[in-house]
C-alpha cells in the first residue's frame, strides 16, 4: 500500500470516529456543561495526562481567546501543591480516554472535597474519572487510527473537536465578537486590522508639511523637500484643510506653467481632497486610499475643526501588516 492510501485509511478512519460519537453525545450533558461555564465566576482549568493532556493545554488557548478565562493543571504537578492556583469559583474540563489514569482520578478526588464542579470528556463514561465528575461529555471511539491501535490519535481528536465546539458554543452565547478577540489577538492579523488606527501610523518627529494658501511655490518646494512624506497640505486663514499638493501636482505644474516658480501654490493644488480623521480605522484609510478610481499614496488627516494633523502615507499602511 502506498504513502498516501495509508495516509487516507487514518484520516479517514478519524473522520469516521467523529461521525460515530456525535450520536453518543447527549444533548442535556452539553446543555449542562455550557450551563455551569457560562454561569460560573470564575475560570476554567483544563487537564489530562498525556496526549489528553496536550489537548486540554490547547482547549484552555482556545478557551482562553474566544471569552472564557481558562489555563492549563498538570495532573500531577496538581498533586504537588499546585492544587492551590484552583479557587472557589473555578470550574473543572478534565480530559481522559480510559478515566483511570492515577494521577487523574487523585487530582478529581481533591477537587471534590474542595467542592468545584467537574465536567469530564470522556472516552469511557464508567470510569473512576466518570463516577467523580458532575457532567460527562462522550468521546469514545471503537478503535484509534493507528495501525496498532495504540496510539491516541482518532480519540484525541474527537475530545479536540468536542472541547473546541464547547468553545465554540460559549463564544456565541457569551456575545463575543471581532473585536473582542482583536484585543487578545493584537499582533495577528484580525488585531491589526480591527485596533491599529490611524493616528499610530502618523510621523510626527519631522514637523507637519503645512503651508498657507498665500504661499508660493518656492515657498511650498522648501516645506515638501523637508518632511519627505510626499505632500504638503495647504490650509487657509483659519488653519482648516483646503487642498493638497503632491508631486505629481508638481510635475503637473511644471508641464502647464512655463514660469512655474512665479505662481502661487493654489493653482497647482488638488482642492478638497480626501481626508480621514485621526481615531479612524487604519484599515479604513487604506481602503479609503485604494479603491477609487485613481488610488493615492498619501491622505491628509485631521482633527474634528478639519485642521491637518499629519499626513498618512501608503507606505506606512503596507509596513504595518495590513
């Protein structure tokens, strides 16, 4: 048999488990489950041994960014005073295929006298794990997708997808939404570009490329040849935005006016450009920037009077990760 058959007959097989345990899976035990997590004050703590273990380190991830607070017990460091981190109000999501693993069934044992709630996912329902939970979610399988049938492999990834749907679940009922995970993800992607505004993009260590509508163009060629941000706003008497002067306004003006220094920098300027406020989306500025018929690379930001407070550039957008 080749490579990929053998590849296929255990996904394959995984996939079967998990259509087989859904049936297994008893609606009031998740009723109660969601229950008890979404009333409870406190956090979640997962555990297991072994590979359950490592997928009770992950659930508590994913617990921990969709809304519920949760974190990882070893089994046994639990029985070694770590048993303290555990308070009134916390909630136990113990993991386990046989339910007799030693350190397990003396860890739950504790936790009973100290009063916590249990549920358990289970892969055997009775099991010394299973008589000392409050709720017992299914997760057996009739064998494990390996060829000696040793391996966890199809069993922990049926508690995987079940603890995972329990997330899932109490994500939704919880209301979380984008832009609450955008706070506990700020450096992924979804962070980026929910939180990032424009106001942390602007350059302001370099002076504001500012000049009044009475200056020249010598005058407006001194202001844009300093910041080097590839513009210069133009503003009137009272300090408000009124045009915007880019280089390929410049290049435009050499081409119409012969005495190009002699004019004054109203008549190269593009009038009412676009512009964006400060506390705005950086995502909104790039969008703002690139689907118009003719993108931009810079825009003008201002304040809630329509007074420049930078200049934002395209550049600027794309290094952030957008």
């Amino acid at each position: 048999m080749k490579a990929f058959e053998l590849f296929d007959k255990s996904y394959r097989m995984q996939m079967n488990e998990l259509a087989q345990n859904i049936a297994l899976v008893q609606r009031e035990s998740i009723d109660r489950a969601i229950e008890i997590m979404l009333s409870s004050r406190g956090k979640l703590i997962c555990s297991g041994m072994g590979k359950s273990g490592l997928i009770a380190q992950k659930l508590a991830a994913t617990f921990s960014s969709t809304g519920t607070p949760a974190f990882f017990l070893h089994p046994g460091e639990s029985l070694h005073g770590d048993l303290g981190v555990i308070q009134k109000d916390d909630v136990i999501l113990v993991l386990a295929k046989s339910g007799e693993s030693e350190e397990v069934i003396l860890m739950l044992q504790a936790i009973r006298k100290m009063g916590n709630q249990i549920i358990a996912i289970l892969g055997k329902a009775d099991s010394a794990a299973g008589r000392l939970s409050d709720v017992i979610i299914a997760a057996s399988v009739t064998r494990e997708a390996d060829p000696l049938n040793l391996a966890p492999t199809a069993s922990s990834t049926v508690s995987l997808v079940v603890g995972d749907a329990l997330a899932s679940a109490l994500c939704e009922l919880r209301g979380f939404k984008q832009e609450n995970f955008a706070l506990l993800h700020p450096a992924g992607q979804l962070g980026k570009r929910l939180l990032l505004k424009v106001e942390d993009l602007l350059i302001t260590d370099r002076g504001q490329p500012i000049v009044k509508e009475t200056a020249t163009i010598s005058e407006l060629l001194e202001v844009e040849s300093k910041p080097n941000l590839g513009g210069v706003m133009v503003v009137d008497s009272t300090g408000k935005l009124i045009g915007l002067v880019t280089d390929g306004d410049i290049r435009r003006g050499l081409t119409r006016f012969k005495d190009f220094l002699n004019h004054k920098t109203v008549e190269i300027m593009t009038q009412n450009p676009s512009r964006i406020s400060a506390g705005s989306s950086a995502l909104a500025a790039l969008e703002m920037m690139e689907n118009r018929p003719s993108p931009v690379s810079v825009l003008p930001v201002v304040d809630a009077e329509n007074k420049p407070v930078g200049l934002l550039r395209l550049h600027d957008l794309l290094r952030s990760g957008l």
